[in-house]
C-alpha cells in the first residue's frame, strides 16, 4: 500500500519475491479516509524482460542441425560464419532443433551464435558454439612410384599428417603443405622391386583419419646382366643364369638372334640356331628383359674353339 499526494500521485514498491514475467493482471482500490474503498482499476503487466541467452548445443562439422534450449515459445535466430541465419522456434520445454542451411560449410573452429526473440520482440544476449572439426581429409593422392625412386610424394589435406605404409609393414610420415603437397623420403632398407602396393593415409589436427590412398610400385628396374657359361665350338646349346622368369636374347657373330625365358631359378637353355657356325674366338653377346619391359646391360662371351681339324692328307710315299 501507498498514499496519493496532494496531486493524487502514488508510487508503490514492489515486494521482493513478486516475479512478474509479462502479461499478468494487477489491480488496484483507493481507500479514503472515511473508510470508503474505491471500484478496481487494473493494469496488464508488459513483458520487457530478454530471455537468457540459448544454450547452444555442441555442432560439429558433420552435422546438418544445430540444437539447444531457450525460452519455451522463443524464436531461436542462429547465424553462421558466412553471415547466413536460420531460425527455429522452442517446443514448451525449450528446445530447439534448426536445419543447417545447404550451402553453408563448417569445416571446424568456426563460431556459430544464437539469440532467443520472445513473443514481445524482447532479444536475449547471443549464446554462442564452436564447431568441432570431426570431417575426415580426403583420401591422400599418392604419385606414381617406381621401384628406382627414392621418395613418395602426392597431395593431401594442407597441413595434415601423411603416413605412408611400405609393403614390408614399415611406416613413414610427413607433413602436407600450404598448397597440400608432401614428399617423403622411403626409408634405407625398404626394398621395391614392382608390383607392390603402397599405401597412404591423412590425419588432419583434430585427428580425423582419412580413407587409404594407394599406388603400385612401376618396375623400372632393369636386370643384372645375365651370366653366360662357356661356349665351344662344339656346342649346341647356350646355358646362363639371369634374373627369374626374364627373357633373354642372345647375339651370335652373325647378327642372328635366339631368345628363351628363365625358370624360377633363373636358369636358361637357349638352342643355337641352325646355320650359325662357331670357329672359336667370336664373341656372343646376351641380354635379359623382364616383364615390364626393362632390359639389362650386355653380357659378352668368346667361343673356345674346342673342334679338332680335319685328318690330314698325306700324300703317297715312295721307298725313294
């Protein structure tokens, strides 16, 4: 209670513990001083009060929605980093659940902010999030490798972490840089002969693992040159050793060629072609290719000459 002025004005506290939120009614009467109360005048309370700021559920940077809680009834306005907003309105428990725009990408670290509108136009302080990087890099590319190279390189994720797995088990690592490429060095003892896989992955600085990225090993590895055996005059056949399942090609003096594969020990027969003839003294030439089309340095042997001359004529001999 309260007394008017001499100009009819009152002014009246409002007891702590009243908590008026908006739209409630209050009442008011005027007792004289005789006793004699007044009809009742009313008033609607107005809502000026801002709901707290919403509560912005973690997001990260695969989700399509972002959630939290606000004012039951509440519009909820969420702004994303490239300056888009979406908005969503709290069920009578407060929360919210508002769809990520198509088009906008969060890729992690960035912030997104809420506020809460309440059906008198009051805005609340902005509740705010940070996303949570949680997308995987993309599968690393991996460059050609040859059995003759000494590093990997490819592409990847700028500045991730590329592990790079050999076909012995063994692991090597680098990092990407700004533009995304990476080169690392393949370590002494791994061994590349073609054919192998090799294969990669990116971990990004969330420690999100990407997919494997994956090239074979080209042979680009030429032979050694094939170990002829000793040739004679007499023989038939060229025997050596090269490396296992190569062809090779052996030259005779004549410019003639013959060729035969190794077995799985490497061991070759190759038959000298009709028509060639070995006096002793020429030299043989012989070459291994493998499969991929590598060929090795030449191999040089010299016949022996191991064929006895034909029997003498001696002509007739007189007692004189």
């Amino acid at each position: 209670t309260g007394t008017t002025d001499d100009e009819g004005n009152y002014t009246i506290d409002i007891p702590t513990g009243v908590k008026l939120e908006g739209g409630e009614e209050i009442t008011a009467t005027a007792t004289d001083n005789t006793g004699n109360v007044s009809d009742t005048g009313a008033t609607n309370v107005t809502d000026t009060t801002a709901p707290d700021a919403p509560v912005v559920n973690g997001v990260s940077s695969d989700d399509t929605q972002v959630t939290g809680q606000a004012e039951p009834g509440s519009t909820v306005t969420v702004t994303f980093p490239d300056g888009t907003t979406a908005t969503g309105t709290t069920d009578d428990e407060g929360n919210y659940t508002i769809d990520i725009p198509t088009g906008v990408k969060l890729e992690g670290g960035e912030e997104i902010t809420a506020t809460a509108t309440d059906n008198t136009g009051n805005v609340s302080d902005t509740g705010a999030t940070n996303v949570t990087d949680t997308t995987a890099p993309d599968a690393p590319v991996v460059n050609g490798v040859s059995s003759d190279d000494t590093q990997v390189t490819g592409q990847a994720e700028p500045g991730s972490t590329v592990t790079v797995t050999f076909p012995d088990g063994t692991t090597a690592t680098g990092t990407t840089d700004d533009e995304g490429n990476y080169t690392i060095d393949i370590p002494t003892g791994v061994k590349l002969e073609g054919g192998e896989e090799i294969t990669a992955t990116a971990t990004d600085n969330t420690g999100n693992v990407s997919d494997t990225g994956a090239t074979n090993v080209t042979d680009t590895t030429a032979p050694d040159a094939p170990v002829v055996n000793g040739v004679s005059s007499d023989d038939t056949q060229v025997t050596g050793q090269a490396e296992p399942g190569s062809t090779v090609t052996v030259t005779f003096p004549d410019g003639t060629t013959a060729t035969g594969t190794t077995d799985d020990e490497g061991n070759y027969t190759i038959d000298i072609p009709t028509g060639v003839e070995l006096n002793g003294g020429e030299e043989i030439l012989a070459t291994a290719t493998d499969d991929n089309g590598n060929t090795s340095k030449t191999t040089t042997t010299t016949v022996t000459d191991t064929t006895a001359p034909d029997a003498p004529t001696v002509n007739d001999v007189t007692s004189d």
